[in-house]
C-alpha cells in the first residue's frame, strides 16, 4: 500500500489521480489532499477517500469545512501554508504534485527536504526553478517521477539505457488547438476555440499553452532538467494524433518510442507504482490497425513564437526562465478573462524577457522576487492595453 498526498486534488491531473486510486484501492491510499476553491469536489473526496489532512485556499473554506466535517477527526488547513503542509504530510510515502503554477515550487522543495519520493505533473516549478529542484533532490536521493506524459514516454524509453547513449529526445507535440490555421487566423480567436483541444481534455491554462505551443516550450525546459541534456539535443516534432507520446534516438541511430491513447491516467500511474505496472483496465487500448496513420511534421518556429521563447530563455538559463514562466502564467490567465487577444500572449511574454536583466544563478529569494517582479510587470502592460 502506497500513501499519497496529492496537491491539485480538484484539477484535471488530480481527478484523474483519484481515478487511479479509486481503480486500485489495495494498492493506493490518498491521506493528505490540497484543492483550491472547488469545496464541492473536497466533500466528495472527503467521504470517498478519508483523508487525514485536507488543505484548502481560503480561510473561508477551511472555516466551513472544519464546521461540517468535525466529528470525522480530520486535520484542515489552508493557504500557502497548508500547500505545504499537505506535501511533507508525515504519513504519506509519494507527493503528487498536481498543481498549477509556480505556487507548486516552494511545497515541492519542502517536501523534498522532507525525503518524499515525487510524481511531479506541475512543471511550471521544474521551468521556473529546475536547478534548485534537481539540486534538492540529489541532495536528499529521493526520486522525482515524470507525469507529464511526454517526460513518462522519455522515461520509460530510458529504461535499461545509458544517458552516455543518447542522441536527442523528440518530444512530441499535437499542434493545439489551432494547428491547422495560420499565423493570419489567429487574431480573433476567442477563449472557447482556444479551450478546444482536438486530442487531449485537460485545464483551461495548459489547453491555452497547448494552443500557443508554450505548453512544448515549458516541456522542452523540464525535459531539460529531468533528462540533464542540452537544448541542442532537445528536439519537438509534430505529430498530430498523440499516441506516440515521444521518443529517444540514441547514437546508433535506434529510435525507443512509447505509444498509447491519449489518457493522463496512464502516465499518473506509471509514476506510481515504477518500476511496476498495473492493470488500468479503464483505459482505452491501442488499435493500431483502427487508426491506420500516425502523421509527423516539422516544427515551425515562426509559426509558433513561445516555443522560440522557451528555447531562447532555456539556453540563457538563470531567471530568464522564471521570467518566460511567469509573463506565460499572467497572460494566459488575461487571455481566459477576455483581457488580451489570443496573440498578445506571446507579445506580453517576448515584452518581459526583453526587459529583464538576467541573473545568473538564482536562490530562492530571487527567483521568488523575479516571480512576483514579472507578474507585476505584466499586470500592468495588461491594463494599459
Ligand atoms: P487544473 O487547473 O485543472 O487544476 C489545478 C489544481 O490546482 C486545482 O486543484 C486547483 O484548485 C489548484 N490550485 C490552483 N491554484 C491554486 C493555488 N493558488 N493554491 C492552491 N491550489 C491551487 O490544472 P491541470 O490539472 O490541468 O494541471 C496541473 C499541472 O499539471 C500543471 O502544471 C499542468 O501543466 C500539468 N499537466 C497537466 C496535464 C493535463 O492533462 N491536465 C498534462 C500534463 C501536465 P481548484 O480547482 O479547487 O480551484
Ligand atoms: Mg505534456
């Protein structure tokens, strides 16, 4: 029996980890979770899953919850704080982190410290602070497993293999939401068509990366920092079913690939039970022969500016990444509210990497102030627009 907290609990990553738990209940115990605003989903959780510690954003919320559930002898809290408290909660073995944003990075360096193993989906906190991450987790030797299913796919590509070995990673990209229209026909996009994902049904905010294929970007940075290889042996080709969740060439010229429907739970799992597997029986299988095509293209950076930004941003290093991260954070969510068109999300982004003066090697304090610094910055080119 493994004991998981789970950060995210109410996202699109947590319902599909509490999918797997609930699928596996001899093998997995969810003890501590964290939600957001969704108290709805936290009752339903609560009566489910018997979490001893339950964290929640508002004071409000905590507030109530405490009220309605006191006589069951769960532990509430809430905030920040209670992000953190939910990720070293001393009774689980393995974090989930399924949060979204850098919010996720101060919880996943505590429970680091804290010696928890981690099944990390959050990769904003890989983009925004990897060194800092991958530094703590050689430190203490715990093990910090890919969720994002083109990190899973590169992963269990490595099995049994030498990084000495390796010629690139091809990590694979769907296109987006908008794959099939031109630069020219992205103006007037609205929110709805952005949020319409051909293969995969996710958050709003990485549905929108998808679409401006910063999403592959923030992908091509934590693949950096998980894989420990350079952007030149970084590659994103387009291939536009998403079954081929990505690949590793190695120096002989072999290609390792991982195939699979397109279904998160998948790669949710694989992180929990490596280097065992589980039946996942409500899972959709591969039907090769059905599908007939797999269909691969190449990238067009111009087409697709933030994932020249990411690029750009990866190889300079220091907190240009923390810039790109969070100028991307503040102008998807402007673009969800109606506040900027679809393509002043790059310009927001190029605009705050432009104005940044770059520091080298980062602690956390800086991070944490160019973080906040950026926000700022971009809060307020939204308003004078
Ligand atoms: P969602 O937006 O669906 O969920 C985010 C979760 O975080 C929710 O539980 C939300 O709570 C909670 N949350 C948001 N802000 C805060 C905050 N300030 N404090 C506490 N909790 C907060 O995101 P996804 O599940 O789509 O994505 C999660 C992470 O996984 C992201 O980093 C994403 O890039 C990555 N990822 C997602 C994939 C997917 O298929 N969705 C695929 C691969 C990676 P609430 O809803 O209750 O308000
Ligand atoms: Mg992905």
């Amino acid at each position: 029996m493994k004991y998981i907290s789970l950060l995210g609990a109410t996202g699109s990553i947590g319902k599909q980890t509490a999918a797997v738990v609930r699928e596996h209940p001899q093998d997995f115990k969810i003890v501590a979770l964290s939600a957001g605003r969704n108290i709805d989903l936290v009752r339903e959780y609560i009566l489910e899953f018997k979490p001893e510690l339950v964290s929640v954003q508002e004071k409000s919320d905590y507030d109530q919850l405490k009220s309605e559930f006191s006589k069951e002898g769960i532990t509430f809290t809430y905030g920040d704080e209670g992000l953190v408290e939910t990720a070293v909660y001393h009774r689980a073995d393995v974090l989930v982190n399924a949060v979204i944003g850098s919010v996720g990075l101060f919880p996943t360096l505590e429970a680091i410290k804290a010696g928890k193993d981690i099944a990390i989906a959050n990769k904003e906190t890989l983009v925004t602070a990897g060194h800092l991450v991958m530094d703590a987790a050689k430190q203490a030797g715990i093990s910090l497993l890919p969720v994002d299913s083109e990190h899973s796919a590169i992963f269990q590509a490595l099995q049994g293999e030498q990084e000495k070995n390796i010629e690139r990673l091809i990590i694979t990209a769907s296109g987006g939401s908008f794959r099939d229209r031109t630069r020219e026909q992205l103006a007037g996009v609205t929110v709805e068509e952005a949020l319409n994902h051909p293969n995969w049904s996710m958050g709003a905010k990485i549905t929108i990366d998808s679409a401006t294929m910063m999403n592959k970007g923030l992908e091509v940075i934590e693949a950096h920092w998980l894989f420990d290889l350079p952007y030149e042996q970084i590659d994103v080709l387009l291939h536009k079913e998403s079954i081929i969740h990505s690949m590793v060439e190695f120096h002989d010229s072999s290609v390792m690939a991982q195939l699979g429907s397109p279904d998160m739970r998948v790669p949710i799992q694989y992180a929990l039970t490596y280097p065992d597997r589980l039946p996942l029986a409500s899972s959709n299988r591969l039907n090769l022969a059905k599908l007939g095509l797999l269909h691969f293209a190449e990238m067009d950076f111009d087409r697709y500016p933030c994932l020249r930004f990411a690029y750009e941003a990866g190889k300079i290093g220091g907190t240009m990444p923390t810039v790109m991260n969070a100028a991307n954070e503040v102008a998807a969510a402007a673009f969800l509210d109606g506040k900027v068109t679809f393509l002043g999300i790059e310009t927001l982004i190029e605009k705050a990497m432009n104005h940044h003066t770059v520091i080298a090697v980062p602690d956390l304090a800086t991070i944490q102030e160019v973080d906040e610094s950026t926000r700022q910055l971009v809060h307020t080119l939204v308003k004078e627009r």
